[in-house]
C-alpha cells in the first residue's frame, strides 16, 4: 500500500474541498481542541483519579476506569456501519457533546459512601457510557480529518493545536487547584465535574464549522462495511504500525494514570498540587507538538517517533530515581511533568500523522477503524491488568540485582521495555519520501546542526534580498543536511543571486537524492548560463556519479564555459564512461580553455593513457607561457600529471614552497637525488651525483636549464629501474626534454618521480 495513496484524488462522489478552504475553516479545530481541552482537564483526567481515591476506590479499580476509554474502542467496528452511512462531521459534533452528559451520575457517587461497590460501579457505568460515545465521535472524525486537513500542513497544524491548547491547559488547573485546595469534602469535586461537563457540550458544536465528512457514493454500507475490513487486516505494514500505535497507548494511558498517584504516594503531594503540575503535561505536549510538527512535515514520522520514543525510555527508566529524599520534589514533579507531555503526546502525534499519509481514502473508515479498535485493546486492557499488577507488587515486590523495586518502579521498567519493542516496530514501516531513521540522526553529526537551526528560523523571517543572499550563503557554511529545504526552495526565489547562493550552497551539503535531484534541475534551466554552471560545479563537490549523463550533454554545449565545467566535474565524479570523449576534446577542442578543463579532468581520472596527450599540449602552453605576463597555464598539465603518478600533494606542497622564496625547495630536492646516486656506488653515480649537486647549488636562483640538464642525464637510471611508474617518467623526461627554459615547477615534479626510482 502507497504511502502517497492520498494523492491520488478524492473518491468519487466525496466533496472536493480546496486546500485554502481546508486552511480556511481550520480555526474551528483549534476551537474544539481548545474546549475540549479544558472540558477532558475538568472531568476524565486527573479529577476523576483523584475523585476516586477519596471516595476509598482501589488502585486496581481506579486502573479499571482508567482502561474503560480505550478499551471501549473496540466499539467502534460496529459503530462502523453508521460512520459510513451519516454524516461523519455531524456523527462526531452528536457524539462528542452526548458524551458529557454521562459525567453528571459521577455526582451521586458520594451518597454510597457506605457501599464501596455501588460507588465503583456508579463511575464505572457512567464511564462507560462516556467512553461508548466517545468511541462513535472518534469513530467518524478520525476518517473525516483526512478530509479537513492538508496533507502538507498537517504537522503544523498538530503543533499549533498544541500550543493553543495550553493556555486553557494551565489556566484550567490552576482554577482547578485552588479550588480543590481552597475547600474540603467531596463535595468539592461537584463545581469542577458540572463546569467541565458544560464546556464540552459546548466544543462539539464547534465540529461544525468544518468541512467534508460526508457519505461517499459507492462506499460500502450496513455488514459490507465491517466486511470491508479485511483489506486493511491483510496489509503487513499496517500491522506493524497497529502495533507500534497500541504500544505507545498503552504506555501513555498507564503512565498519565499512575503518574499522579506516583507522586502523591512517593512524594506526598496534595490533590491540588497535583492538579497544578499535571498542567505541565500540556505544556510539554505544546513544546513537543510544535517542534515535532515542524520536523515531520520536513523529514516524515518514523525519524521522529524513533526519537521521541528512545527519550521515553530514558524519562521511565529515570522514573526508578524518584523519591521523597530528592530536592525541591515540586520542581522535579513538574520536570516529569513536562517531560511526559513533550515526549509523549508529541509521539502519538506523529503516529497518527503516519496513518493520515498512508491510509488510502476509499479505504479510510476501515483502516482507521481498524487502528482505533487494536490501539482501544492494547491499550485498554492492559491498562486494567496495569492496575490489577500494582495491586499485586504492593504485597510482592520484585527485587533485580539484589535491589528491591516498588509497584510503580516496576510498572515504569516495564513500560520502558515495551517502547522499545514500539520503536522498532515504527522504524520498520514504509514512508514514501521520507527521511530514514540513521539518516536523520546523520544530519544531526554532519556540520552544525544548531546553527542550522537557527539559520532556518531566520530565513523564514520578513527579510531583503541581500540578507536572503547572505543567509543561503550561510546555510552552506553549516554543511547540515537540515537545511536542505530552504536551500531546495531557495532555487525558485525571484532574486538570481539567491538563486546562485543556494546552488553554490547545496554543492556544500552532505549528498542526498533530493540534493542531487534540486541541482540537475538547475542544469535545464536555459538562458541563465551561470545557474547551469553553478550547478555542474556544485554536482561535482557532491560526487553525483548518478548524474553523470546529464552532466555530459554539456560536452556538446556551444558555451565554452559550460563545455570546460563539465569535463572538470565529470573529472570530480570520476565517471570514466566519457573518459575517451574528454581525450578526444583535449586534442580537438577549438577552446584552450576548454583543453585545459580536459587536462584537469583527466589528472582526476588518473588516466595514464593520456601522459602523451598531456605533453603534448605542455610543450605548446610552455611557448606561449614565455610570453605572459602573469601566471603560466602550463602548470595546470603539471599538477595532472603529478596526480597520474600519485604526487599530487607533494607537488603542490614543494611548489606553493618554492614559489614563495625562489629556491627554497628545489635546490634540496634535487640534492638529495645526488644523495640517493651516492649510495649506488659506482664511478658513473658519482660523477653523476656531483654533477647534480653543482646544479642544486646553481637553482638557487637564476636560471634553470642547468639544472634541468642534469636531471635529464638520469634517464639510464630510470629505464633501467623496475618501478611500475618508470615507464611513465620516462615519457614525462622524453616529451620535456628539448625545452630549453623549464619552469621550476617542472623540474619540482621530475625530482620527486625521480627519487623513489633510484631507491627501487
């Protein structure tokens, strides 16, 4: 199943909605979350744990009613039939303000005091019945959201949901709080649930500000609906994601359950307190949202939900640490706090971004259902089994290592162990286009991932074309595969010399396909010769070997500048499939420009086939070289040459030396020649080794043909020598020999040849 089965276009017979009116009708989400936020915060959340535990209901039946919500998903393949039958936007708005009226049997709990069972099973039917409708309004809205929501926007959107659900978040407990603390009784409770109740019904009204969500023509209806299911039960990958969604439910239901009980057990908070600090789940919630929306919307989920799980684990097992001896408990409680929300409800985020992209919408209630039933039995049961285990662990506590572990310690262990079995799972599924998991945290060891940050941050700023200029210049400087997209886009900005930075700065990032892909894009753009040569210049830093056809079309351009960019490029990927094409243009080439770019090509190539060819254009550069008044060209054959035999750094490293003090370099080199003669001890080496010395002694300055001629006289030497390069000095010696005024940097070259064949 495509990852991309989206793209492909709406069913027939569902409303078409534009992607401006998607984004247009979207504040109407970011109401309903808000509402709702403040609705869930005042009644199923930490409100009813601690309401229970007041009125004497154990850990193992508050985890009961803690597992009622999810469990209850499992309703939703038979609320199927009627999701695909009615409006999914009007199901969801019905469903999700019927559900608070089920919170209003919650105040009759109190006068059963003297029953402990009726008052479980008081909040336990009502929970029910709550959690039932709950299920129906999910049932419908997971569908229809991918429906209402851009495909390309939906990580944003995620973030921004999060962040405006906080401020209700923090605001709600901390009414919350002070009421609670402000009074005494159970009683207390009662303002809190009727207020919360009221604030929902009110957020579902919202749900109809939204588009879409209407009956697709030709879906399946009635029992064929539940039928239809066996598509999605059929997909593998879906599976593993089904899997890796329950997991990471589950753990965030059981921690968001027994965390608070944790502190109040471990640390002795107070209800109120409590209340307080669970705000703090929100906010981390929002801070994770934020950046792990802006992260999936650039590289997809697997990476990040990797990420956020593997910090999961670290916060559980850190959970192990916790006690009432530690510092300032309140701080480090509402540290957790924050903690839990950024890497918790961040991670289910991302997994529910995940399913939106892959699902194919002529198959979306099915596959969705499917999902939301598996995560309710996962993470619904086993929730119940969580609170029935610490029940167990309180009398029977498990001891590893010779340490005694607590109920709760226990219960933190093995949910870690279970994320973990989540994150492989998650990193296993297919995502079209998306960035891998090792290559995402490769981005993050290659150059300067924070700088990259910040840049990006600045980029998408109001800014001028100069700053834009100066910022695409920078993104190149950080060498981070982050900022790759800005760079991609950049490639379309009005201004040319953005356009030309980014090329520039592209061709400094570590390589990828969608680099790559950007830059030969660039190569079509015809007219604009600059941006063509930028970018063979930039596909030749990257190595794009798999470019290489296309960067050889430009052997064949009229554009002299362009035709000498692609010989040295095709140089740098060293693609020896047009090697022969660059020898024939090193011959033939009207341009000396151009044979020049093939002289530097083929030193890349290392090709030794091409030594005669070289000469051959050395010895007609070095007469015009005479005649110039700047730098000779003749030195570009020279490094070539030196490359084919392996000198390339110490050619450059002895000439750079001796072209700043004229004979620092070359009189020593050619003396210890003289010096390896010596050590062949016979008459013809000495004379021949004195006679090197004397021309040592004489290119200290002056001129060079002195010297020269004595390096000519060791060509017995170097025939007679059985190093593999000897054949190839030999040319360079025979193709230089009548020259008659050699430029030092020849004589450079020759030298170092030289010597280890008279060692061999």
């Amino acid at each position: 199943m495509s990852s991309r089965a989206e793209d492909l276009g709406p069913p027939s017979g569902t409303e078409v909605q534009s992607d401006y009116d998607k984004i247009r009708r979207i504040p109407y989400l970011y109401t309903f979350n808000v509402l709702n936020t403040a609705a869930l915060l005042c009644t199923v959340n930490t409100p009813l744990a601690l309401y229970a535990a007041e009125l004497g209901v154990s850990k193992d039946r508050i985890g009961l009613l803690g597992g009622i919500m999810p469990f209850a998903q499992v309703l939703c393949i038979a609320f199927l039939p009627l999701v695909v039958q009615f409006s999914q936007r009007k199901t969801s708005a019905f469903a999700y303000g019927s559900r608070y009226l089920f919170v209003l049997p919650w105040l009759l709990a109190p006068m059963f005091l003297s029953s402990p069972s009726l008052v479980f099973w008081i909040l336990f039917g009502a929970m029910v019945m709550f959690s039932a409708f709950r299920t129906l309004a999910e049932t419908a809205l997971w569908p229809w959201s991918q429906e209402y929501m851009p495909r390309q926007f939906r990580g944003r959107i995620s973030g921004i949901t999060s962040l405006l659900m906080l401020p209700m978040a923090l605001i709600g407990s901390l009414l919350v709080q002070l009421w609670l603390d402000s009074q005494s009784g159970i009683e207390r409770f009662y303002p809190v649930f009727v207020v919360g109740a009221s604030i929902g019904l009110l957020s579902a009204f919202t749900l109809l500000g939204l588009g879409g969500g209407r009956p697709r023509a030709g879906s399946p209806r009635g029992l064929d609906a539940i039928r239809a299911m066996g598509k999605p039960a059929r997909d593998r990958n879906f599976w593993l994601y089904l899997y890796s969604s329950g997991t990471q439910f589950f753990a965030y239901t059981v921690i968001s359950l027994f965390l608070v009980l944790f502190f109040r057990e471990r640390l002795g908070m107070s209800s109120g307190q409590l209340v307080l600090m669970a705000a703090f789940i929100p906010l981390g919630g929002a801070v994770g949202g934020l950046i792990a929306g802006w992260f999936v919307d650039r590289y997809g989920t697997r990476a990040i939900r990797v990420t956020l799980q593997g910090l999961q684990v670290v916060l559980l097992l850190g959970l192990l640490l916790v006690n009432s001896s530690l510092p300032a408990p309140q701080i480090v409680a509402s540290l957790i706090f924050f903690l839990f929300g950024l890497l918790f409800q961040s991670s289910i985020s991302v997994g529910g971004i995940y399913m939106l992209n892959y699902v194919p919408p002529a198959q979306k209630e099915n596959y969705m259902t499917l999902a939301y039933a598996t995560d309710g039995i996962i993470g619904g049961g086993v929730t119940f089994l969580a609170g029935m285990l610490l029940q167990f662990l309180e009398v029977r506590p498990v001891a590893v290592l010779g340490m005694s572990l607590g109920s709760y310690e226990t219960l933190f262990a093995l949910s870690a162990l279970i994320i973990v079995t989540s994150a492989i799972s998650f990193a296993s599924l297919k995502e079209e286009g998306a960035t891998g998991v090792r290559d995402f945290f490769g981005q993050f060891g290659r150059g300067s991932a924070i700088r990259a940050l910040l840049s990006i941050h600045r980029y998408g700023a109001l800014t001028s074309e100069e700053r834009r200029r100066e910022l695409t210049y920078g993104f190149g400087g950080t060498r981070s595969a982050l900022v790759k997209e800005e760079l991609i886009a950049a490639l379309s900005d009005p201004s040319f010399d953005v356009r030309h930075e980014a090329i520039q700065s592209l061709g400094r990032l570590p390589r990828s396909p969608a680099v790559v892909r950007a830059l030969e894009s660039m190569l079509a753009y015809e007219g604009l010769v600059e941006l063509q040569y930028a970018a063979l210049a930039s596909l030749g830093r990257l190595k794009a070997r798999e470019s290489g056809s296309r960067i050889a079309r430009f052997l064949e351009s009229p554009n002299p500048l362009l035709r000498a960019r692609a010989m040295r490029t095709l140089g740098d990927i060293r693609d020896d499939t047009y090697l022969p094409r660059i020898r024939a243009l090193l011959r033939d080439d009207p341009e000396i420009d151009c044979r020049l770019a093939a002289v530097s090509a083929l030193g890349k190539f290392r090709d030794d086939q091409s030594i005669d060819g070289l000469l051959e254009i050395y010895r007609q550069l070095v007469a015009d070289d005479v005649s110039m008044a700047g730098e000779p060209r003749s030195k570009v054959v020279l490094l070539a040459l030196a490359k084919i035999l392996d000198w390339e750094e110490s050619f450059s490293r002895e000439w750079r030396r001796e072209e700043k003090i004229v004979g620092y370099r070359l009189p020593s080199l050619v003396g210890q020649l003289a010096h390896a003669l010596r050590r062949i001890s016979t008459e013809e080496s000495s004379q021949h080794s004195r006679l090197l010395t004397k021309a040592a002694a004489g290119l200290s300055a002056g001129s060079t043909a002195e010297g020269f001629k004595a390096l000519q006289t060791l060509r017995p030497y170097v025939a007679a020598s059985g190093h593999p390069e000897a054949a190839m000095v030999l040319k360079i010696m025979d193709g230089t020999r009548d020259i008659e005024q050699p430029h030092r940097a020849l004589l450079i070259l020759l030298a170092l040849a030289i010597r280890p064949l008279l060692a061999a």
